[in-house]
C-alpha cells in the first residue's frame, strides 16, 4: 500500500477553523472520497489549533502518484486550503509497511464533534 500525507498549519487559521473544517469533512469531503477508484482509506486528522491533516492509503504507487500529483496543482485553492486560509505547508509520499485492524474493528464516517 502507498501513502500521501498533506498537512496544514493552523497556527494562523482564523477563529473558528477548526469547527468549519470538520463540518466540511463530515457534510462533503467523507462523501467524495468514499468509494473513489485506487483509494484504500483516507483518514482526516487534526490537532485543533495546531495543523489539520489528510492521510490517504492507495492500492498502488501509480494511484497514489497521480492522485499527488493532481491536488499538488491544486492545493492552494483546495476548500480545506480556503477555509484554513493558506496552502498545505507539505505533502509527502510514503509507503505503508502494514495496517492491523484490532478487535473492534474498522469504523468509515465521521469521528467525534
């Protein structure tokens, strides 16, 4: 499996990013990426105030390439880019050594508000 990380800094985002990041992701975003072609999983992560995240899972290296190098044209004008109110501060490929799913097992949607 191949990974893409693309990270925003929040240290200047405006009041109030943090609630309408996750209304984006749970009222859009969870919708676009559910079912898309070559995508394993996408998990959103944030440390409120801090930087706000995208973690994507691809089937292949090809899939992951393209989809990375598509939204690197596009970062900057991203919603997520436009609500934080700047550019992801990275993106970066990495590979997936394994994914574990535990006794509790794998739960898609929305995470806590």
């Amino acid at each position: 499996m191949y990974g893409l990380s693309v990270r925003w800094s929040l240290a200047s985002a405006p009041d109030g990013t943090d609630t309408a990041l996750r209304e984006y992701v749970h009222d859009t975003s969870l919708a676009r990426f559910t079912g898309m072609e070559g995508l394993r999983f996408k998990t959103w992560r944030t440390r409120p105030g801090e930087w706000f995240e995208g973690t994507y899972v691809f089937e292949t290296a090809a899939a992951r390439d393209a989809f990375a190098a598509s939204f690197a044209e596009v970062a900057a004008d991203s919603p997520g880019s436009k609500i934080i109110g700047s550019a992801p501060v990275f993106q970066e490929t990495f590979d997936v050594v394994a994914v574990a799913e535990g006794s509790s097992g794998f739960a898609a949607g929305p995470g806590p508000v």
